[in-house]
C-alpha cells in the first residue's frame, strides 16, 4: 500500500512518519518549497515535536518517505490519500476554504478508483459530503461511494505529543457509505498502533461513528467542550476574585468527586483548536447561545488581566510593561491565537510601553511577529501571559524595578516576590 499524506505541517508530517514507520511507502504532498527540501534531507522543518528528528531521518534514509510538490501526481501513485491542509476562520468566525479547495482539486486531478481519501482536518459538520465529495467527484470524473471511499478521521493530537496521542486516543472515522467506513477503519488499524485502556466503554482502536457528520460533530464537540469549560471557569474565577476567595482551591475541592471536571482559568484560551473549532461549530449551529457566551467569556480575559494589574498599579500612562510569553502555551513555539497580541493592545489602549519576552524566541523573531521585543528597557510591571517552566524560578531580583506582577498562569512561585505585589487571577 502506498500512502500519499497532503500537508506536511505539525500534524501531518508526524502522520506520515507514523505510517512510514510501519512499512508503508509514504508520498507527503506540500505546497512549501521549503518543507519539501528540508523533508527529503531527513530534517523536521519546525522545532518541538518529541522524537521527529530521529523518526523522520530513519524513515526518509530508509526510503519510505519521501516529500513532493506535485499533490496530484502523489495521488496517483498511491492507493489511500490522509488530508491534513489547515482550515482557517476570520475573526467572525467564517471559514475560509479556499486553501482546502485547492488542496481537495489536487487531489481529485490524480485519484483514480478504488483510492481511499481521509481527510484529518476539522471541519464544519457537513463539509466532507457535502463540499469535498462534490469537489472530488467533479475532478475526477469518479463517483464518491462507488468509484473511491471517502472518510473523516479527525486528529485527535496534541503538537509536541503527536506519536504519545496516536496510541493513546480511540481514532473515530464516519465514512460517506458503510463500504467507505470498512475501508477507512481497515486502513487505520493498519498505520496505527494502539494503547491499552481499561477506561473506554469499548477497546482502544479505530471507532466506527456512523457517517461523516457524526465523526466531524465529534471533533467540534470534544474541542469545544474544553472552551466552554475553561469560560465556565473564567467566570467563576473573576466571582472568586471580587469576594476573595480562591478559585483554585474551590477547583480543587469540587473535582475531588467524578461529576466535576472544572479547567483551569487563565488570562487566555490560544492554539490553532480551542479558540477555532467554537467558532466553526457556530457557524452551522448559530442558535448555540452556550458556545457563545463561552468564547465571548474568554475573549474577555487578556483585557480583564490586564484591568487587575491597571488595579494593582494605577495609573498605567507611560509605564513599561513586560509580557512574559507570546507563544499560546508554555513549551510551544507557537503565537496562533496568543493571548499576547491582546494583551499588548489592551496595554497600549491604557497608554503603558509594552515589550515580549519569550524564552523561545529571539527579538528578531518577536519583531517579525509584530510584537515589541524587551531589550534591556526599564519596567516597572510584569504580566505572566504563558506557563513556559522557566517562568516559576523567576523572583524580584530577576526584574528589579517591577513593582506589580499579574500571573495569568500561576506559574510563578509568590513567595519569591518579596516586595512585588503578585496578583492571580481568581483569588
């Protein structure tokens, strides 16, 4: 069997060293120049996903991946196509399928009968019928169903943890027609290993959900559970901090018993899923009040951070800022959606001199981002905006001169801040 992989980004290129590495002959399609170069000289082309350095030189040594800029020629040569081509929303929330278009009229210019095509990449409920099917059909002259099988298979991973997930999550596939389920299930049982878990209802392994809308309704409503999760927290902790009471602690006491798994609160919700998949998911089911309201509520809480330090400190006019943290999580090198642009521009709204720092990112890199870089000039006031490690060693004397420090990610340790008024979010 011969595997084409369309997208060699953070999901996909770990896709198809995973399948590679289980004997299958792997053709990754891309349209960056870039990463095909770096592909076919065994180098990863982004930085942080344990262990792809040493998986994909094996693999592309081993000549059982190799990297292409001809997607319709890849599908060609191979009997199943795994689609992993970002889709991205506008800040109203409409997706924005062109990228996927043309990835999906690629690939319909080289399918031939009998392929298998699975797309990985989250979608409205939906789209896999009702676009990509016709979009296929239409460049191929094939009929979906009949002539080749079409699934979704959500990813279901987390970057810098891509091969950990694969084995451990229950991979779930909706096919257009039952023959198009059976093929896509035989398929992954075959590229993929599984963990055992004494948890599931069922045995970890592939899940068969139906229909294509219910494995794309799967992805949305997984994701975006962990929004309204986190905004239900976000609004008890902005309660807790106005009557004084600890909301971590509270936290802890009602997840002590199974029917409370309350998130964690913070000064923002980032990455390419939890901020965008709500978003996709209203934009079929717009009476969805609850989803709203979530991301409305975390939305909120760069500017609401940034409110307790103006509390704190006072007057902000003029005063130097330092965010500590652009990327979206802690050891990520990663802004899509940080809480650190919003942070910045609630800064500058209240008049202070804002400045980044980030332990994985140069100033260069800062700048290229759009993003002021700190470069030695005096603050007097700190915002923790991601939980990077190196952020709870940091004390006083680390930034002489502040005079407040709002963590938004309780990282840091309070009793190293002698003389700083250390301010959390919810308490």
């Amino acid at each position: 069997m011969n595997i084409c992989v369309v997208g060699l980004g953070k999901i996909g290129l770990p896709l198809a060293v995973q399948f590679a590495s289980r004997g299958y002959r792997v053709l990754g399609a891309d349209i960056d120049e870039r990463v095909v170069r770096l592909v076919n000289q065994g180098e990863v082309p982004f930085p942080g996903e344990h262990d792809l350095d040493v998986h994909l030189k094996n693999m592309v040594s081993g000549g059982l991946l190799t990297a292409t800029l001809d997607t319709a020629g890849a599908v060609a040569a191979s009997d199943a196509v795994v689609v992993v081509v970002p889709l991205y929303v506008d800040a109203s929330g409409v997706p924005d399928f062109s990228g996927m278009d043309t990835a999906t009229r690629a690939i319909a210019a080289g399918l031939h009968p009998g392929t298998l095509v699975s797309y990985e990449t989250t979608l409205p409920v939906g789209t896999t019928r009702n676009r990509w099917a016709p979009l296929l059909e239409a460049g191929s002259g094939l009929r979906a169903g009949q002539d080749f099988h079409l699934v979704f298979s959500p990813e279901r991973v987390l970057t810098s943890r891509v091969f950990a997930d694969l084995r451990r999550y229950p991979k779930l596939v909706g096919g257009l027609d039952p023959a198009s389920a059976l093929r896509g299930a035989q398929f992954y049982e075959a590229v993929l290993d599984f963990d055992e878990r004494d948890d599931l209802a069922r045995p970890n392994g592939v899940w068969d959900l139906g229909s294509t809308e219910a494995a794309e309704l799967a992805k949305l409503a997984e994701t975006t559970y962990r929004d309204v999760n986190i905004g239900l927290a976000n609004q008890f902790a902005r309660f807790a901090g106005r009557v004084g009471v600890d909301i971590h602690q509270v936290i802890e006491a009602c997840n002590s018993q199974p029917y409370s798994h309350l998130h964690t609160p913070g000064i923002a919700v980032g990455g390419h899923c939890i901020p965008v998949y709500p978003q996709m998911y209203l934009w079929a089911d717009g009476d969805a009040t609850i989803v709203r309201a979530a991301r409305e509520a975390n939305t909120a809480m760069p500017g609401y951070a940034v409110g307790l330090l103006e509390q704190a400190y006072g007057d902000l006019e003029g005063a130097g800022v330092l965010v500590l943290g652009a990327a979206y999580r802690g050891g990520v090198k990663e802004t899509a959606f940080s809480g650190v642009y919003p942070v910045v521009d609630a800064l500058r709204a209240r008049g202070a001199r804002p400045y980044v720092s980030d332990p994985m990112f140069s100033g260069g890199e800062l700048a290229e981002l759009g993003l002021p870089p700190h470069r030695g000039e005096p603050v007097s006031a700190a915002v923790v905006q991601a939980d990077h490690a190196e952020y709870g060693a940091l004390g006083a004397t680390d930034l002489p001169g502040v005079r407040v420090i709002v963590d938004g990610r309780r990282i840091t340790d309070p009793s190293r801040w002698d003389g700083v008024r250390h301010v959390v979010i919810g308490a």
